[in-house]
C-alpha cells in the first residue's frame, strides 16, 4: 500500500531536514511495508548508447549506432577473473554496469568507464543478480530478492523493494518518471526516484514471465499468453491466452508483439487488434529461440540437433523466411543489430550479417571465455561483452 512507504517528503517531516543523513540507512522496520527508501535515486531520461536488456523496452535488439566494422580487433576493458556474466554490459554515455555471479549464493553489480582498465565500484546482493535499466544517473537492477536502485557514479543504494527477478531478460521497465519490475504474481509500478507504489497489476492463475513497453503499452509476458496493460493507469487493455507455452522473451515491433511459443511456432499478435494473430510460421528447432526485429525484419536466432547455431531472418509483415544461416558455434543468445548489420556472438566467434537479407558479411574469432550470458551491446563503433574474465571491446581502434 502507498501509505506504508517512505518517501523523502515524510521522512523530513517525521525527523527534520537536519536529521535526514543521520537515518539514510534506516531499515525496512522503520518504513514499512515492502521499499526501503535511503535517498532518493538520481533519475533522468533513458538516453545511453545501450541502457538495458536488448537495447529498448521493446526489446528489439536494434539501434543506430554503427557498431565496428570487418577491420575490427579484440581488447579487454575490464579485467573480472573466474565472475560469471549475467547480463549484457549496460551504458549511459562512457559507464558501463553489469551483473556478475561469484558463486551460487549471490551476485553484484559493477560499473566501470569505458576508456578506463578498472572498476568504478562493486556492490554484492544477497540474492542472484539480474539485468540492469540506467535512466539518467539511476541504475535499477532486478535480484531475486527484489529490485535494487543504485547511483551509478557512486554504487550507493538509493532505495529497494521486494518486488523482482533475476533473469537475464528482466531488466525493469522505466516510463514516465516510474520504474516496473515484477515477481511471479504480479507487476508493480514504482515512482522511479522515491519507491513510493503507484500501481499494482496482479495474477490469480498464471504469473509474467517478463515485460516491455512501447507507445504507452506495457505488455506483459504470460506463460501462455500475452496481456496489454496501460502504463499510466495499471488498467488492463486486452488479453489473449491459449498459446503454446512461450519459449523466449517477447519482442515488440512497430504495430505487432512477436511471441516465440514452444514447438517451433512464432506468431505476430497486433498491437492495434486486441492481440489479434496477425500470422504465425514455424521456425528451425522446436525449443531455443531468441528474436530481435528491425526494419521490418526478424531475427531468431536458434540451435539444431547438431548443436549449431542457426539464424533465421523473417518478413515482419508476414513471417515468410528470408534467409537461413547455420554456423558451426550452437548457442541461442539472442541477435542484435546495429544500423543495418547483424551481430551474433557464437562460442567462439563473432558473425556480421546484413540486416535485411541474412547474408554474411564478415566474422571474428574472439580469444575470450564466451560464457552462457555474454551478450553483446553496442556503444557507438564498438561492440562489447561480459566474458568469464572481463569485459571484452571490439572495435576498429581496439
């Protein structure tokens, strides 16, 4: 409830503006409720090169930064030996931050400078780390034990509530000044800088699996099923269920939901229909796909029988297959695409295809430990990723 929150205007009512540094790490005990709010969180506009999971709310993989090109080289930024990505490398203008798993017992968050060769900080949660949204100088991050918001040019804890998971496609959702994250039962609206609830949207039979956003729609990711909820107000929109179960995270195009269901089946729901299936296709292997849309293009990526990758490039307009490319390194994580090319991070190596036609175009062996999470993102002609032992550049002035 938003009467058992702490807000910066009723703690300095309750203890006097000259007390407040005095209670900046009071407990939960004190607040109530499920947030814990320290200081409020520096919050600005979602402006970086790559601010959370898959570029965009959307989650579309997409942008317009260049990425390097066939001339590229490796380097490493950040030495982390033997610390498990579990996210992509995150970005507001030259800071980085991502999440690591030391051990099974818990996780951190690190943030770094892109031109520089060390940690800027390193806080540990209790809990398993999840992926990280940055709006202005505020970095929220999603753990299993709730959601945690840092500033990142210091590490400090502003506030946190109970409400999260820790998943790599999880990265909260920020719209309008509020911050979404999610549990198993329910999505909940923060008011961004202070915790204080806005709304709650809850689940009696089945629970998110993750959310995204565009056009004031939140869509939330069911396990059979998607539903549309408006992101000011909490208020349903529609719904649809019945699906097969969902494979992979949603991505949301200009005017569909594209939803990746178990048993090889992508279907295209309009966003402007109430979730009417606009087509669906079959696409390669039955389990293991991850999408991306640009420019009327989608991109799955998936593995065959054989443990090689396979990347498949659709018509967004009606699902027809474009292109098919298998390469020898087997992963699923998704593709990303950066002005017109393609990048996906196999094993061992990196591949650039065309954007619109599938087509190779160049390829680089990385001497780095790719891990199960080493996602790529893109800042401006550089692209980078979290290895086992650091965070690694590719770029043409590596």
């Amino acid at each position: 409830m938003v009467d058992s929150i702490c807000t910066r205007r009723r703690l300095l009512a309750a203890v006097g503006a000259t007390s407040v540094s005095a209670v900046a790490g009071c407990s939960s005990t004190l607040f109530g409720g499920d947030v814990e709010y320290i200081q409020d969180a520096p919050v600005g506009e979602v402006t970086g090169p790559w601010p959370t999971y898959q570029h965009d709310f959307a989650r579309t993989g997409a942008t317009t930064d260049p990425g390097p090109s066939s001339d590229a080289t490796e380097s490493t930024v950040l030495e982390l030996f033997n610390l498990h990505p579990d996210s992509q490398v995150m970005f507001t203008g030259d800071r980085g931050a991502l999440a690591l798993s030391p051990d099974e017992f818990g996780g951190s968050y690190t943030s770094f400078n892109i031109n520089e060769n060390t940690r800027s900080w390193n806080v540990e949660t209790t809990g398993s780390a999840g992926s990280v949204t940055i709006a202005g100088n505020a970095a929220f991050a999603s753990t299993s034990r709730g959601i945690r918001v840092y500033d990142i040019r210091s590490g400090d804890l502003c506030w946190r509530a109970n409400t999260g998971s820790p998943f790599l496609g999880n990265a909260p959702v920020f719209v309008s000044g509020k911050i979404l994250s999610w549990d198993s039962s329910s999505v909940v609206a923060y008011d961004a800088t202070t915790g204080e609830k806005r709304w709650t949207f809850s689940f009696e039979d089945t629970g998110p699996n993750s959310v995204g956003l565009r056009d004031g729609i939140v869509y939330i990711q069911l396990e059979t099923g998607v539903a549309a909820v408006d992101a000011e107000s909490g208020d349903q929109v529609w719904r649809r269920s019945l699906f097969p179960g969902i494979d992979q995270r949603i991505v949301i195009g200009d005017e569909s939901v594209y939803y990746s269901a178990e048993g090889g089946k992508l279907y295209a729901l309009s966003t402007e229909r109430e979730g009417e299936t606009q087509w669906k296709t079959s696409i390669p292997n039955e389990y293991g796909h991850s999408l991306a849309v640009s420019n009327n293009r989608i991109h799955v990526s998936a593995s065959d029988s054989s443990d090689r990758g396979v990347l498949t490039t659709l018509d967004a307009a009606d699902g027809s297959t474009i292109n098919i490319e298998k390469h020898p390194d087997g992963r699923t994580s998704p593709p990303i695409v950066a002005d017109g090319t393609q990048f996906w991070l196999g094993d061992t190596t990196l591949y650039a295809s065309d954007a619109d036609t599938g087509s190779p175009k160049w390829s680089l062996d990385v001497n780095a430990t790719v891990e199960n999470y080493s996602l790529p993102s893109v800042h401006g002609s550089n692209l980078l990723f979290a290895s086992k032992n650091g965070v690694v550049k590719i770029s043409d002035g590596a």
